[in-house]
C-alpha cells in the first residue's frame, strides 16, 4: 500500500515537473510511475492532434557513476502508439543515460543492485 501511494504522489510531482519542459509541444494528460516495476506510462495531447500520444517504458534502470556523480536513467523498453515515435523512441532514447537529480531517486525506486532501495 504504501508503494502505491509514494508511486502516486511521485507521478503527481513528475506530471507537475515534466508539464514546463513540454508546454510548447502539448500537455501531459496522464504520468503513471511504477517504480517497484520499474515502468512508467505517459499520455500526452500533443498540440495539433486529434488524439494522444502514448508512450510506456515498459522497463527502465537507474544507475550511480554519471558525469559529476550524477545518477542515470536508462530505459531499456519502450513502445508508443504512433510507429513513427516508437522507431524514434528506440533509435534515440532507449540504452541512452538520462542525468536525474537525486532527489528522483525514490520516485524512482533508488538505484538498481542497491540494497536499500
């Protein structure tokens, strides 16, 4: 239970932080973070379609050791509902390290092989 609530509150905050970075393109209409599952679901109205997009990382990592320290995210699955962005997703996205802030960590679900996550 309380995974699902921290999951919950985690995908609220990440809706919230992503919503700036995307205002020009669209807007996010549902952020689902599984973070036990490592899996997060993404729906975004992109401006100019009739309807959604949908992107599911159906299975990403978290590791330590990125440029300065910083923790990296790594999705290694990705599927979307338009092929052309499923294509773009993996040729450009999928085993490339994202720099997170540590402080996504336990959104994430800590860093994988770390015992205490």
């Amino acid at each position: 239970m309380f995974g699902n609530l921290k999951d919950s509150l985690a995908s609220t905050a990440a809706k919230k932080l992503l919503e700036g970075k995307i205002e020009r393109y669209g807007r996010i209409v549902e952020l689902r973070l599984r973070s036990k599952a490592k899996m997060i679901y993404l729906e975004v109205m992109l401006t100019g379609e009739a309807s959604p997009v949908c992107v599911d990382i159906g299975k990403y990592r978290v590791t330590a050791g990125g440029p300065d320290g910083k923790y990296l995210l790594i999705i290694e699955e990705v599927t979307a509902s338009r092929e052309w962005l499923q294509m773009a997703l993996r040729d450009f996205l999928v085993g490339q390290p994202i720099p997170v802030p540590g402080m996504a960590l336990i959104a994430l679900g800590g860093v994988d092989g770390d015992a205490g996550a």
